[in-house]
C-alpha cells in the first residue's frame, strides 16, 4: 500500500509492509486502515503542513476478519471508528448462526403505503 500526494507531485510512500488491499481513511484521522489477509491493519500517520509522516510499522487492528475469500471490497468502519461491518458468505448448513442480522429496507413509505393503503 502506498500513499500520494495530491495534487501528485510524484512522491510516493509505502504505507505496508506485506501488501494490502481496501484501504479506508479512519474517521479518526490519524489511521489509514486495510485489508491483509484476514486481518485488518491500521497504519498510523501524521500530516504537518504539507509532509505525510507514518509510523514505523502497521499493527494489526481486527486479527481475523473473514469473508476474505470473496474478490470485492466486503468490510468498512463506521464513522465513529468503533465498528466495522463485514459481508462475509453463508458457509456450510452446520455453521453456527450469527449473533447479530442486520435488515435494510429501502424505500420505507412505499412499503408503508402498500401494506397500510390511505383511507383503510
């Protein structure tokens, strides 16, 4: 993983030490998370007037992610930093269900108005 300038005056730095994939900025501005294999990592950084500094080395934010199998991007942080969401595949009928289900329903009123018609 690398960082650039912007406007990109040419200048890169390596932000990873064994290559990476998904970064996200933190919303805490001090990291730049991304995957590495089935962890996520955080490299720490610093801006001062114009020159990134980053830490000497990334550590290991979540030790085990999961999902990683698929090729997409499959996990972001909320934007208190505390959380991460990840999509990870149904595995095997044996597999322990999850603790938590997460719904999301688009286009609440119309559902509303469909189920609940005005005047009844």
């Amino acid at each position: 993983m690398y960082v650039r300038a912007f406007p990109d005056n040419g200048s890169q730095r390596q932000i990873s030490n064994n290559g990476g994939v998904d970064p996200r900025w933190s919303p805490n501005g001090r990291d730049l998370l991304y995957r590495s294999g089935d962890q996520i990592m955080a490299a720490g950084y610093t801006v001062k007037a114009d020159a990134f500094q980053q830490e000497k080395q990334p550590r290991v934010w979540i030790a085990k992610l999961g999902g990683t199998q698929m090729p997409l991007p499959l996990w972001d942080v909320d934007s208190s930093g505390n959380r991460v969401a990840v999509i990870t595949p149904v595995e095997a009928a044996g597999t322990p269900k999850a603790d938590h289900t997460f719904v999301l329903l688009e286009n609440f009123f119309d559902e509303l108005r469909r189920r609940v018609p005005l005047g009844k």
